[in-house]
C-alpha cells in the first residue's frame, strides 16, 4: 500500500512541474524570451558550460568571450544559477543546444522557487492552500514577467527561488525545528552565490523578522539574545561556505571596468518611483507602479483577516512596507549615502521583497473546501500559461532585437563591466562604447585576432590550450621577437619559461589590451597561468572552514536524534 505522504509528496513535485513547464512553454515552443540579459546570459552559459564539462569545476575565466579574448566574468557573476543549468539542465536535455538548456535552467530554478514558498507556506497553512500558494509565487508577475520576460535575469531569478528557503529556516530556528540551523546557513550561502544586490534586498527583510522572533517569541533576554546569536551564527556560517566566491569578487571589482554598472542610465538616482523625474524606461517602470499598487490594495484588503494571526501579518506586510520604502524618495538619503546599497542599481529590484507575502495571502483567505482549493488550483494553472505568454511577450516588446541576441552567441560579446581595464579603455577609444565596432574591426582583419601574432621579428608560435587557467605556448624565433597573445591581460596573468622557471615579462598591448610578450632567439617553451590570488585561497579556506562546521552541525543533529529516538 502506497503511504499518504507518498502521495502527497507525489503530488506537490507533480504541481511544480506543471506550473513550471506551463510558465515556460513558450520559451521551448518559440526560444528563449528576447530580455535585457539574453545575449548575455547566452554567452556566459556557452562559456560555463564548456568549462565545467571539460572538468573545470568552477571556470572563473571565460576563454571564449570577446571574440576569444577572454575575460574574468565569473570571478563576479554568480556562478550557482550555472551550475545548476549546467548540471541539472542537461539530465533534462543533454545533447541540447545554448538556449535550449537556458530554457531547461530556467525551468528547474522556477519549479524551485515554488519547492522553497511551499515550505516556507507550510508553516502557516494547510498541505493545498500552501501549494496554491507556491504557485502563485512561481507566477507572480515580477518574478514571471519582468524577470524571466523582459530582463532574462537569470541571478535574480535563482535568488527568487533560495528567498523562500531562508524565511522557512529562520522559522523553523525559532521554533526549534530539527535541521533548521544547518538549512539557514546553506540558504545564505546559496543566496550569496546567486546574486549578491539580491542578498542585501533579502537581507531588509530577513534582518527585521530575525528580531521579530528574537523579541516576540522569547520570553527572558537571555533566550531574546540567544536566539539572535544563534541565527547570526549560522548566518556567518554561510557566509564562510560561499567566501570562496564573494571574497574574489569584491577584491578584484577595482581591475575590471564595473564603473559602467553605476554610470548613465545605470544609476539608483533615475530609478526612483514616484519622485517625479523622467525615467530611462518609462513603459517598464509603469507596469511596475502598477503591480505595486494593486499588490497594496490586495494586502491592505486582506489585512482585516490577517491581523488575527500576527506572525503571518507581519510576513505579509512587512516586505511590502519595506519595499515601499526603497522604492521611493524616502530612502534616497540611504542609497545617496549608502555605497553598498548603490551597488543594486535599480531600486526596482526592491518588487522581488514587494509581492513576497501576496502568495501567503492568497492562500490564507482560500474559502475552505475542497471544490474552492481545486478552482484555486485551476486559475492558478491557467494564470501560468497566460502570465508565461505575457513575459515572453513582454520580452519580445521591450527586449533587444534577436540580430543582436545571435550576434552575441556568434562572437561571444560579453560584459562591458567586467572587461579588465587595460582592455577597457582603448576599446571605448576604438568602438565609441559600440560593441559592433569591435565585432566590424575584428572581422575585417583577422590577422589582429589570431591566437598568436608574432608582431616582429622572425619567429613561428603555437599556442596550446590546457584549462582556462594556463596555457603552453612554443616559440621557434630565428631572432628576438615580439608576440601578441589573444587573451585579454589581467593582472593575475603571469608567464615563465618552462624550461628554466625564468619569468617573462607581460603586459597589454596598445590597441585591444591583449597579452604581449617579447621572447629571445631559439626554441622557447612559455607557460601562461592565471595564477590564484591569496583572495582565492583564503576564500577556499574560509569555505573549508564553513562546511566543516556544518558537518559538525548535522553530526550533533543526528546524535541529538539518536539519543532521543533510544
């Protein structure tokens, strides 16, 4: 006989998946939404993709990009959304081409965003009004439409999914729940390896609630304070696991061209909503004015009902409120002096917290009974169809154009951002901030982009590529000569001579910012290695650190368990 939790467990991963695959239907009919990032995610995932398959577990330097110039991309982004549409996304479709796994990540981390709100649903309601609840989250217009849709941005979307898991953690710490200390400190740091803007929005949130439990729910200041301790704990714990990511990419922001994340449009200062300035996208900032507005009405609506179990209320609420806030010209001595809030760009990011506690609402004031549960299931099924369409749509009106989309998957343009310096500046000089220009440039003279070019001097050269991180290249050179390397310089680029361990002086090349090397007469054999900085290591270490803690921390858990048990 087939347990009733079988069942049930059946049917709640069944529910995801339908809701799931409804919202992106259109993606696997037509391709990927033509949104803001598509081009970039293309390329990024290409990359990433072929590096971890060729056995790099985490490739931080992307060889393929610019044309095969390279360059440091995921020393910055977030790499988990990548390693689960690498690993993950091809178990679904293994042979599928670039937009189709983007397609199959996307809908893995979707149904995931569903798994986390069921849980963190879970807690307040009933095994179906949480799951109608879950479904709601998955769609939910901001989530759905804007950021699968229009912006195809695919950290925030994974930081969508791992929110849920935290607010599910936190409550289950301060109620004692088994596991929950160990599931805070993964979730932080899954967060953190998703999209960092995203863990100081969540972190508005989550700070405030982890007081609320700390000051309400614990009776003497002993246990106020030990409560706080104990989440702060294990919120440290996480950020430990993921230092091997966060710690490099902020020691190495300053080498790279991030100045353009903040610069023109990209400022927090254009974004605020009704403060009455003119906005560098009017059609999306308007639709998000209205969600927002409508998210309100519902929540303060519903709030007469709410109010009778306070702990939910203030889930619901509070996210709101706080959004309201950041949204707004009331926070804007906060972002003007706030270095690290500026760091978010957009203050519109701030509607991933906004419709937070709408999907718990929704499934609170669900009339009882099971034909009210099944017609809620229904809208919430067909509303995934229509609100998948709507984001692809949205994404097709208010996108970039599919030219410049295949453009990027042809040659690999990336980031400007995260271009290093001394390749930055003069290929503004040369393009006038026009990637084109560069992909015309390039075209047009091949010569100036092949692997190797022997500038002067007579020599022959060929390169060998090990790993994204090192290279052997052989020099046969009649006279002294002078190469260029097609990888972008970067400081962390070193050469030596393989034969005597001499080190070789590089540097970047007037015109693009490329590796140059001088090298004698004779036969040479050349190392070029992406060395690990001492921030890489200790970032290691610090994550060595934190997981060991948490095998401690299951360990005592399960001992804990045992003894009870016996």
């Amino acid at each position: 006989m087939i347990h009733s939790d079988s069942i049930s467990n059946l049917r709640s991963s069944a529910w995801f998946i339908v809701i799931a695959a409804f919202a992106v239907l259109p993606a696997f009919l037509f391709g990927p939404p033509l949104g803001h990032s598509l081009a970039n995610n293309l390329v990024w995932l290409s990359s990433f993709d072929a590096g971890l398959w060729r056995g790099e577990v985490y490739p931080r330097w992307m060889p393929e990009l610019w044309f095969g110039a390279g360059a440091p991309d995921f020393y910055f982004y977030g790499p988990l959304p990548f390693w689960v549409t690498s690993t993950l996304g091809r178990g679904i479709c293994w042979t599928c081409d670039v937009p189709s796994l983007l397609n199959a990540g996307s809908f893995i981390i979707l149904a995931i965003s569903g798994l986390g709100y069921f849980l963190f649903a879970s807690r307040f309601l009933n095994l179906n009004r949480a799951l109608i609840a879950a479904g709601v989250y998955m769609i939910l217009p901001y989530h759905l439409m804007i950021d699968w849709g229009v912006r195809q941005a695919l950290g925030e979307l994974a930081a969508f999914s791992v929110f849920p898991f935290i607010a599910y953690f936190l409550i289950g710490l301060s109620r004692g729940k088994r596991w929950s200390s160990v599931g805070l400190a993964i979730s932080v740091a899954a967060l953190i390896l998703c999209h960092l803007p995203s863990v100081v929005i969540c972190a508005t949130v989550l700070v405030p609630m982890a007081l609320y439990y700390g000051f309400e729910k614990k009776q003497l200041p002993s246990e106020m304070f030990a409560f706080i301790g104990h989440a702060a704990f294990w919120a440290v714990v996480g950020l430990g696991i993921s230092a091997f990511y966060w710690l490099p990419a902020f020691g190495f922001l300053s080498s790279v061209s991030s100045q353009t994340l903040w610069q023109s449009a990209f400022n927090w200062s254009h974004w605020l909503f009704f403060d009455g300035q003119p906005e560098p996208n009017e059609a999306l900032t308007m639709l998000m004015k209205i969600w927002l507005i409508g998210v309100s009405i519902f929540i303060v609506v519903a709030f007469t009902r709410l109010r009778k179990n306070i702990e939910l209320a203030v889930w619901v609420t509070l996210p709101l409120l706080i959004a309201w806030v950041f949204l707004t010209p009331l926070s804007w001595p906060l972002w003007r002096y706030l270095p690290f809030l500026q760091a978010i760009q957009f203050p519109w990011r701030f509607m991933m917290i906004a419709e937070f506690g709408l999907p718990l609402a929704v499934g609170f004031l669900i009339p009882q009974g099971k034909r009210s549960v099944l017609a809620a299931g229904l809208v919430v099924a067909i509303f995934s169809v229509l609100s998948g369409f709507g984001g692809y749509q949205l994404g097709t009106i208010l996108g970039v154009p599919r030219s410049v989309v295949e453009g990027n998957v042809t040659d690999h343009l990336s980031a400007w951002e995260y271009l290093p310096k001394t390749a930055f500046d003069p290929i503004l000089k040369l393009t006038g901030g026009k990637r084109d220009a560069l992909r015309g440039d390039w075209t047009s003279n091949p010569g100036e982009v092949s692997q190797l070019a022997v500038v002067s001097g007579g020599a022959k050269a060929d390169a060998r590529f090990i790993s994204s991180r090192h290279w052997l290249i052989d020099v046969a050179a009649a006279t002294p000569a002078h190469i260029v390397f097609r990888q972008f310089y970067w400081k962390l680029w070193s050469a030596h001579d393989v034969a005597t361990g001499a080190e070789i002086k590089i540097s970047p090349e007037e015109k693009f910012g490329l590796i140059e090397f001088d090298v004698p007469a004779g036969n040479t054999n050349i190392a070029i290695d992406l060395d690990m900085h001492w921030s890489e290591k200790l970032g290691m270490a610090l994550s060595l650190v934190g997981m060991a803690i948490i095998v401690f921390g299951l360990w005592r858990q399960l001992t804990a368990h045992s003894k009870l048990v016996t």
